[in-house]
C-alpha cells in the first residue's frame, strides 16, 4: 500500500471513529437533555403542586378565622342578650309594686324553708317592713302549719332584700343574690337556647 493509501485509509478509520465518538456523545447529550427536561418538569410540576397546595391551604385558614371571627361577634352577641335578659330582669324586680315586690320576697324567705330568725333589711326597708313581715308569718303559718318566729331589724345600705340571720347563720337573699341564683338556675337552659341556635 502506498502512502497516500495508508493517509487515506487512517483519515477514512480517524473519520469513521470521530463519528463514532460524535454519535456517541451525542446519545450521551441526549439521555442528559432527556433527565434533565424531565427533572425540570418533574420540579415544575412538585412546584405548581405546592403552590398549588399553599392556596388551598391559605384559603382555609382564611376561610377559618372568618369563621372564628364571625363564631365571636356571634358569641359576644349572644352573651350581650343574655346578660341584657337579665338586666331587664332584675329592673323588673326593682320596679314590681310594693305588693308584688313583698310577695316575691315572702316567697324568697318560704323556700329557704326557716321559721325563725332576724330579717335585716335596708335599701327597701319602706316595703319590706311590719306588712311584709306580717306576710311571711302568714304564708309559713298557712304552709307549715307552725307559727314562725321572725323578728324584723333595719342596717344602713344600699342592697335589696333581705338577710335572714339564725345565730350564726346569715342567709343572703338579696336582690343581688336572688338573681345570682336565678341565674345559675336558667343559664344552662338559656346558654342551651341561645347557643344550640
């Protein structure tokens, strides 16, 4: 083989192996393009997903405290009823005529279920006076059978009703009181009313 054969046949192998190498890098370029697009996708599409995800969740949480937010106003609106109710309650207490306002009292005084003591009044000791006494003496002696045994005493202060002392015994049936436990009576049913609703 001559020389010129011998640089023809090594430029034809350099060319065929360049080639080669050409073809097989690239395959190589293309299986890194092809992982890296479908990283790139795979990236895109976890992040359109978590963003995705973060809008609903914000919307939730939104969607949440509106309903917390709007749970309080309607919360706070049912606690103002409610202690209006009893406002509007204990007014009406006040402003019952003087014979209404004896009998709730004598009524107060029946269920405490006594027959003796002292009955200190001071506020409204105009109305619950020698009549009012007369009256509880009456109803205890009608629904006892028993002649009761009350004395009635007058302080110095600005409370309504009354308080019945036996010995050492202080019974609280205040205005005050009475509507303490008028309300922890009614509460339960009225929270039940106001707050099932």
């Amino acid at each position: 083989m001559s020389i010129e054969g011998i640089i023809q046949r090594i430029e034809k192998d350099a060319s065929a192996e360049a080639e080669r190498i050409r073809r097989e890098y690239a395959a190589k370029i293309s299986d890194i393009e092809k992982k890296f697009n479908s990283e790139r996708e795979r990236a895109i599409s976890d992040a359109k997903n978590r963003a995705k995800r973060e809008r609903q969740k914000a919307h939730q949480r939104a969607i949440d405290h509106a309903k917390l937010m709007l749970s309080q106003k309607i919360l706070s609106k049912k606690m103002e009823i409610f202690k209006k109710l009893f406002d509007e309650i204990e007014q009406f207490l006040k402003n019952l005529p003087e014979d209404e306002y004896r009998e709730f009292f004598a009524n107060v005084l029946l269920k405490l279920g006594q027959n003796r003591g002292t009955i200190v009044v001071a506020a409204d000791r105009d109305i619950l006076n020698d009549e009012f006494l007369k009256l509880v003496n009456d109803k205890i002696t009608e629904s006892t059978g028993e002649k009761p045994d009350f004395t009635l005493k007058t302080e110095n202060g600005n409370w309504k009703g009354f308080y019945l002392i036996q010995e050492k015994v202080r019974y609280n049936a205040t205005l005050e009181a009475v509507m303490q436990s008028v309300r922890e009576e009614m509460e339960n049913d009225i929270m039940k009313e106001l707050f099932i609703s």
